[in-house]
C-alpha cells in the first residue's frame, strides 16, 4: 500500500514504531500523551489514540491507569522483528520490481551509499 494512501494512525503508528527502535521510546519509559502527542504530530487526539490502541492490543505498551502508557520489555526487539518481515516479505518484491523495470543494478546503489 502506499504510503500517501494510509489512513493517518497507521503512518502514526510506523512513526511510534521507528521512534521505540531507535530507542527514542526506551522499553520501560513513558509514551507521550495522546494530547500532547497529538499537538507534536498536529493530529486529531482520536487519531493519536487508535494508534496507541494498536500498540496496546499488540501487547507492546502497558497502561498504567490515572499515569500513562509505558514500552513494555522486548518492545523494540519484536516491532524489529515484525518491521523486518513486513519489509522483506511486502515491501522488498514491490521495490526489486521497480528496480527491475527502471533497469538500476543494485551494486549501483550500494555504490551511491
């Protein structure tokens, strides 16, 4: 799917994702939030939410009831792990074909790097 045509909280959702990887969220550490989130990314607090619900479902943050949402332990090492399999299994064959029909060699990329 493209990603000008995702729906908001899932390109929201792929923004938390890469900043809990990266170590921006660090396991054990508070998620902003949904308000102030939402006023950082100028989103609808409803938004913001949906992409903590999935977060939350997918068993990646624990809520604290009256405090907040915090990275649960081994977070960043399953979204990484998930992240790697949507990108090799999804997005990696749409990328190669377009490689393919533009005609780029991949040691020229790596040569560009």
């Amino acid at each position: 799917m493209a990603q000008q045509s995702r729906p908001v909280y899932l390109k929201l959702r792929d923004k938390i994702a890469a900043a809990i990887i990266e170590g921006e969220y660090a396991e054990g550490e508070m998620l902003p939030s949904v308000r102030a989130y939402a006023a950082e990314q100028g989103a609808n607090p409803l938004t913001v939410a949906k992409a903590y619900q999935q977060f939350q479902s997918d068993g990646l943050v624990e809520v604290q009831r009256g405090v907040g949402m915090y990275v649960v332990p081994g977070a960043a090492k399953r979204l990484r792990s998930s992240e790697r399999e949507q990108f090799i299994g999804e997005e990696w064959p749409e990328i190669r074909s377009r490689m393919e029909r533009l005609g780029i060699d991949p040691a020229e990329l790596l040569e560009r790097a």
